[in-house]
C-alpha cells in the first residue's frame, strides 16, 4: 500500500463493475457507513477513506493551511481518484464532504457519474437572503465552547447534532469519534466548515446531484436542500427523508440505506423534479 492508501486508511471492498466511493463529515471516520457498506459490496467495487483530521488519521499529518479550506480535501480526493485509477465513480458524500464532492467535481466532472449528496449545505450561516440555519453569534459561542472545554463541547453537541439522547447507541458511537479527533484539529474543521460559502459555485456543478436530507436536521434546516436543487448546475432532485439528525445513516439506518441505495442505482430522468 502506498503513502497515499495509507494517510487515509483507504479500502477497497467488493469488485463490482461500478465504483461506489464513501466520504464521511466532520467528527466522523468511514465507520460511518458501516451500514451502508454490506448492502453494496455484492454489486460494486466500494472506496472507503478517511478525511485528514479524523480520529483514525494520524494527526501530524494535518496541514492546518492546507484544510483552512474544503479545497485542500478536494485535492485529496482527487489525489485518491487518480491514485486508483477511478474513470468514473457514484460518490456519496455525508456533510462536509458532500461539498468537497462538489468542488471536486468542477475540476474533474469526468471522475464522477453522479453525487449523492446526504445532509449538505453550501453555508451554514444566515444572511439577508439566506437561511443557512445559524447567526453569527452562535457560531462564535460554538469556537467558544470548543476552545474552552473540547470534551465537555463533545458531550453536549453530539446528541444535539444526532437527534437523541445520550444514552443512545448512536450518540455513544458519534462521541467516540468526535473525542478521537485532536481538538485543536477539531476547532480548526470547525472554523474551516462554518466560514465555507460556496453558493458562488453550485452553478458551476454540472454532475448530476442526488440532494437526500432528513426532515429535522440540527445543522442544516430542510430549505437548504431546495436551495441547492435550485442552484446546482447540473440536473438535481431532492428526496427528504423522515428521518431526524445530522447522522441520519447511523440513527435511523432502516429509513437511509434504502433510499441510498435507491439513488445510488437510479438514474436522474426528469430535470429539476422533486420527488
């Protein structure tokens, strides 16, 4: 295995015909779709990585210049892409890397079939003609609250943002691998992820997009998914779920996977139609 496989714990299941890569979000690692990943292997040839900064990468290998922006994981998925020899893949990007998908895609639409976009969001922050779900303010009492007390941050933000309480299985599994990521990575993810705006590029998108969010999200509210299917490029539909949470693939995995797997199989015959 080369430096590259290695950074990002890379793996490589299945030998399907078509390559399904997964990219997880922030505070998580490829466990992240352990669901997922025994409803796919039979049929494609999956990709699982970990971003730089996750808890399962080694932290002296994270550039904070490098990811002071989502640019720096478009490379890298790029980077592991190329390094595979991927012609053209069905990516499947959770949160933060459901951007990075984007971005990558506008370099290199041809390493891409199709994006299938799980809980995205262009900006998380609000302005006079957007609704991104928070103010200023209460990002800054998030750095805030990080930089004080990491740990005490992670108790208190991992139920909130899975939608559950902390007793729940899912909730324990998302405080393991947000107490795994190195705090000061952490809150420089953070800060890379809530100052993002790129609504300046989804015209620019021209893969087709598959947008899935759950109806009760934490950090993205549902109008976010029809803004991106109104800007995007590219063809777009969106699917809302009933599902609650930011983690929807770990919480209420009996709802996601089949809908994943549904746009993971189908194709987008209908422009600019909400399903």
């Amino acid at each position: 295995m080369g430096v590259l496989e290695e950074a990002h714990n890379l793996k490589i299941l299945g030998s399907g015909y078509q390559t399904v890569v997964l990219a997880h979000g922030f505070g998580t690692d490829q466990s992240v779709w352990r669901h997922l990943v025994p409803q796919l292997v039979g049929e494609y040839r999956v990709v699982l990585f970990d971003n730089f900064g996750a808890g399962t990468t080694n932290p002296d290998f994270f550039d904070f210049d490098r990811y002071s922006s989502l640019e720096g994981f478009a490379l890298d998925l790029l980077a592991i892409l190329h390094e595979l020899q991927i012609v053209s893949c069905i990516f499947v990007g959770h949160s933060l890397s459901a951007m990075v998908g984007l971005i990558a895609s506008i370099a290199r639409p041809d390493f891409f079939s199709k994006l299938i976009l799980l809980a995205a969001s262009p900006r998380y922050m609000n302005d006079a003609t957007y609704y991104g779900g928070f103010e200023q303010e209460d990002i800054d009492q998030l750095f805030l609250a990080m930089e004080s007390n990491y740990k005490a941050w992670c108790t208190g933000f991992a139920p909130l943002a899975v939608g559950s309480d902390m007793n729940s299985a899912t909730v324990q599994e998302f405080s393991r691998t947000l107490f795994n990521v190195r705090p000061d990575i952490a809150l420089s993810l953070f800060r890379t992820i809530f100052n993002s705006d790129l609504r300046p590029i989804l015209g620019s998108v021209t893969v087709p997009c598959h947008v899935v969010q759950s109806k009760k999200d934490l950090a993205v509210p549902v109008v976010v998914s029809e803004y991106l299917h109104q800007h995007l490029g590219g063809d777009s539909i969106v699917e809302i779920m009933s599902s609650d949470g930011h983690l929807p693939q770990l919480s209420s995995p009996e709802i996601v996977i089949p809908v994943l797997l549904k746009h993971i199989h189908r194709e987008i015959k209908v422009r600019r139609k909400v399903f």
